[in-house]
C-alpha cells in the first residue's frame, strides 16, 4: 500500500526529472537517499524534502540555488499549495486540505491493512528469538528479548516480509547434563529418597519436580543406583523435552509462538558442523593453527595449542576463532557458524535477538555467516539490553518457585501480557530499561500502555455513544469534514504518518518505534479530546451539531483505527472498554 510519503516523493522524483530535462541539474544523479518527511517543526509546513542537500555536492551546486530549480517544479504537483526554501536547502511543502481529508478517508478505506507496506518485497527473514537454555522456566532476563522479537517479526511481516520465527535449542553442551543430573536427584526424591538440600551446581528449583515425578511414575526404581552412563542420555532428553514444554507455555502467556525449534543436538548429530567446516576448510578460510597467549598477564601453565581455526579476522572479526579443540571436539562457535549456515539455507536474511552478554561474540559470528553465504545473506543482531524490575521504586526479589529469579509467568500473573509487552517495547532494545509492576498496572498517563489503550476505548465509547443517539458516524463527505479545524487536521496528519513509521521501524528493526508512535498519538488524541473540558463547543460529541459530530467521530474513527493497527503489530490488545 502507497502512502502520502510514497506519493510525494514521487513528485519530488518527478520534478527532479523535469528539472534535468530543463538542463537545470545535471543528469544521472544518485538519488537513492532523496527523502520526504515531515519537518521538525510542523509550523514549517507538512512535508519537507532534503533533495537540494543531497543532491547539491554531486551537482556541484549551491544548495539553495539547487533548491530553486526544484521548487518551481514541485509547485506544479498536485494538491500542493505552496513551496518553501528553508535554512541551507531544504524545500517544505505545504499540501491542501482535500489532501489530508482523503487520506482520512483512506484510512477509514483500508482498515486493519492501512499502513501495510510491501518493502519487504516478500524476502524470507529467519528471526531467531528467545533460544534460552533449555533448564528451566522462562525469567526475567528472557522476557525482553522474547517480546522484542516477536514483535519485530510482526512488524517486517506487516512491511510485506515472508518471515519464519525460531528458537535454538542449546540442547548440546555441559548445561543440559547439569539438568539431567538435577532431574535424577527429583527422581529419587520421588521414589522416597531424601535428598536434603539440594548441592550446588545443580538446579534447585521447584520446576524440576513433576519432571522427576514422572520419571519415577515411568520407571519406577530402574536407574535409583544405575551408573550415570546408563540414564543420562535419557534424563537429559526427557528433562529437555519438559523443559521446552514449560518454555512454551511461559511464551504463550505473552502471546509468543515460534514456528520452528531448532536443535544443537540434532544439528550435531547430523554432521552439520563437519559439513560447515569443510565448506570453510575448501574456500581456504579454516587452518590448523595456535591462538596467541591472553592478553595481560599470562598465566603460567599457559601453552600453546594447536586447533582447527576459522580465519575470522579476514571479516572484520579482532582475531581468529577456533572451531574445533584439540581434543577433537567442536566449540560452541564452531556450532553456532554451522547452525546459521542452516538458516542461511531457507531465509534470504537473518536476525539474531541477542542479550547484552552475548555482545561480544557479534563480531565472529558475523564473520562466519559473511564467509559462509560469500556475504549474500546478511546478518543483523539486535543486542537487548537487561531489565530491572521494582515494585513502588524497590527491586523485586527472587521467585520462591525458581529458586533464584523472577519467572515470567509470575511477572505476566501479575501486570497481565498487554503490559509487559508493551512496555518492554517502549525503549530501544540497547538501552537498560526499569520495569515497576506498580507503575505497570496504574492507571494514569505515566503508565504508557493504560494512555494508548485508554485512547482506543475513548474513541470506542464515542462511537456508541453516536450509535445509542442515532448519530451515523460512518456518514462523512467532504462537506462534512470542513468543519475539521486546525488542531483537528494536526492530529489527523500525525495519524497519516503510520505507514511511514511502519517502513522506517522495519527497515531499522527497531519496533520501540512503533510503541513511540503510539503513545504520541494517543497524547495528541487525548489533548485534543480534552478541549472540550474547557469549551463545550470543541466536543467530539454535539448531538445538536450532527455534521460537526460526524466529522470530528471521522477523526477519532482513523486514530482509533490506525492506534488498534498498531497495537496489533505488537500484540497487544486494542481494549473496546476499560
């Protein structure tokens, strides 16, 4: 779907093709970074252009003079009103009110899908999200992530993206024996045994519980005394398959379904590593080698070693990196380039969401992934950064279920889904965020997903207000929106940026962009609204004004309508009543 930005930036393209012609500018410009947008200030105008900044280096011309030759075309395009140069080049765009009133109508027109873009051009995107240790119940330190990629996946889905949403299993390393090993002692612990307090190293959550219980149910005594060599293979996939299963059930309480789990353990059994390293091996990216000392202070039973290494350092990676111990035995890196050779396989792109102590491996595994697809899938990582949580400004304490954290079904029990997703998107996943419950389920313009919320039900209530009065608010013409004054026509053109913001957070992955949008729209919607406090004559709703009603409901109908779209793409509820 083509918006108002799409719209004119072709007539900006048109006049720049009119100007060439003219022999006004050269031929043959780049254009590509040629941009409409509103202006900082909207007092400037409604759209402004950057075209004569641009474009004025390569011309090699002055800015402003540049500006002129592109002013006296744009003037010419359609609905256009006038044409302002301001500071060095920039060009600001003023556009007729029959303009705005048919993008008002456009947004009523189009409904669920208005601002559905087709940037994506329907390439496949692997969004791998969540893909925590499979050893427990999903906490705190998982949630944001879990949220940021599931929305980001909504969003590139919504801009015309074909996306697969997947969660690896680490299911290979040192971690999932622990488990097992803590399950085995669950496991006796059901058959009678007391196990008294639970030794460190172990998991001593309450979570593993019914895990051993149904190990003891299924087995009886059989592996009580058995050696570990005889169970733990057994253990630690049952203990996984359950695990995976609370996992999921956490992610569902936040409205999360991936659609594809992929497996370390099956991935290595399959030889997907070797066939990596090979692929690596014959492009004359793999040698056998030694890494050098540490840097600092060697320690002193520190030797020289010699690996399998990928010469990572080739693609922009600070060293190279070993894929394989000496020992024989693949490393965690070694596995990870083979798993996103796999994904590289179905997706035309990627994109890991990643936590903040994941940071330091970005570099390597994007070396591999360039090496490994000769730099023709791309890789973004998305780093989130961590969440604290407090209750009244105090830091919440651990859970009594898990043992050491915070579960994300205790959070969700608590504030309700809505409210951790939207608030775990209302900043940029590189930055900290703090997360007060209380705040979380107040009800005030301080808690952003009550004010964006509470803007949808206002305007719903509206409009069966208009219904019980016998107010046809779907009844609008051109006549009838005239009586949109000024305040009117600034909310509606921050309700038309939409399809812009959906293009931009995709392009950018940043969804934080999209719960931005939205809580300044539901300000605007909410100052506007609240005019009528002071000046009854300002109300949205004048039965005696019946025209007047119908066009300013109009007005609400599209920012309600643009607010629940928005809402949707991040999984929230767009609420009919609160």
């Amino acid at each position: 779907m083509s918006s108002l930005f799409d719209t004119y930036l072709t007539h900006v393209h048109a006049a720049l093709d009119a100007a060439e012609a003219k022999g006004a500018i050269p031929a043959g410009l780049e254009r590509r970074n040629v941009t409409v947008e509103p202006p900082r200030d909207p007092a400037h105008g409604d759209l402004s252009t950057n075209a004569a900044m641009v474009l004025a280096k390569p011309a090699r011309s002055n800015p402003r003079a540049l500006a002129e030759a592109i002013k006296a075309e744009l003037e010419t395009a359609e609905g256009v009103e006038a044409v302002e140069i301001a500071g060095p080049g920039f060009l600001n765009l003023r556009l007729s009110v029959d303009i705005w009133l048919a993008e008002l109508q456009a947004i009523e027109a189009g409904g669920d899908d208005y601002g559905r873009s087709d940037v994506g051009a329907g390439r496949t995107v692997n969004v791998e999200f969540v893909s925590a240790n499979p050893t427990g119940p999903m906490h705190m330190g998982h949630c944001r992530g879990a949220v940021i990629g599931d929305a980001l996946a909504s969003l590139l889905a919504f801009a015309g993206y074909a996306v697969t949403k997947e969660y690896y299993v680490n299911d290979a390393g040192g971690q999932v024996d622990t488990l097992a090993r803590s399950v085995h002692l669950r496991y006796r612990e059901a058959l009678g045994e007391t196990v008294g307090e639970i030794p460190e190293g172990l998991y001593p959550g309450d979570y593993l519980i019914p895990t051993g219980q149904a190990l003891a149910k299924e087995y009886g005594d059989k592996y009580a005394a058995a050696p570990e060599d005889e169970w733990l293979l057994l253990f630690r996939e049952r203990s996984v398959g359950a695990m995976m299963d609370l996992i999921r059930g956490d992610l569902a309480k936040l409205g999360i379904r991936h659609d594809l789990f992929a497996s370390e353990w099956a991935l290595q059994q399959a030889g997907a590593v070797d066939r990596a390293e090979a692929k690596l091996r014959a492009m004359g990216h793999v040698y056998e080698g030694t890494l050098d000392p540490p840097k600092g202070e060697v320690p002193d039973d520190w030797e020289p070693v010699e690996m399998t290494l990928f010469r990572a350092s080739n693609f922009g990676d600070d060293v190279d990196r070993p894929m394989k111990k000496s020992d024989g035995k693949w490393t965690y890196f070694g596995a990870d380039a083979a798993y996103h050779l796999q994904k590289s396989e179905t997706a035309d792109e990627l994109i890991n969401i990643w936590g903040a102590d994941h940071a330091g491996t970005v570099k390597r595994i994007k070396a591999a992934v360039e090496a490994l697809t000769g730099g023709e899938t791309p890789l973004d990582v998305v780093v989130v950064q961590m969440v604290r949580l407090f209750r009244d400004g105090e830091p919440v304490k651990m859970s009594k279920r898990s043992g050491n954290f915070v579960t994300l079904e205790e959070m969700v029990d608590e504030v309700g889904k809505d409210a951790v997703r939207f608030i775990m998107l209302n900043r940029r996943a590189d930055a900290p965020l703090d997360f007060d419950l209380a705040k979380a389920i107040e009800q005030s313009k301080d808690n952003p997903v009550f004010y964006v919320q509470y803007a949808h039900a206002r305007i719903q209530s509206m409009r069966r207000k208009a219904a019980a009065e016998g107010i046809d608010d779907a009844a609008t013409s051109a006549a009838t929106l005239a009586y949109l004054d000024d305040t009117d026509m600034t909310l509606l053109k921050q309700a038309a940026q939409w399809p812009r913001i959906v293009r931009l957070a995709a392009h950018a992955r940043e969804p934080h962009r999209v719960a931005s949008y939205l809580g300044d729209l539901a300000a605007a919607f909410h100052a506007n609204y609240n005019r009528g406090n002071d000046d009854p004559a300002l109300r949205f709703f004048l039965p005696e004004k019946p025209a007047q009603t119908q066009a300013r409901l109009a007005l609400a109908r599209a920012v309600g309508q643009v607010i629940a779209t928005g809402l949707r793409v991040m999984g929230v509820e767009p609420v009919e009543e609160m």
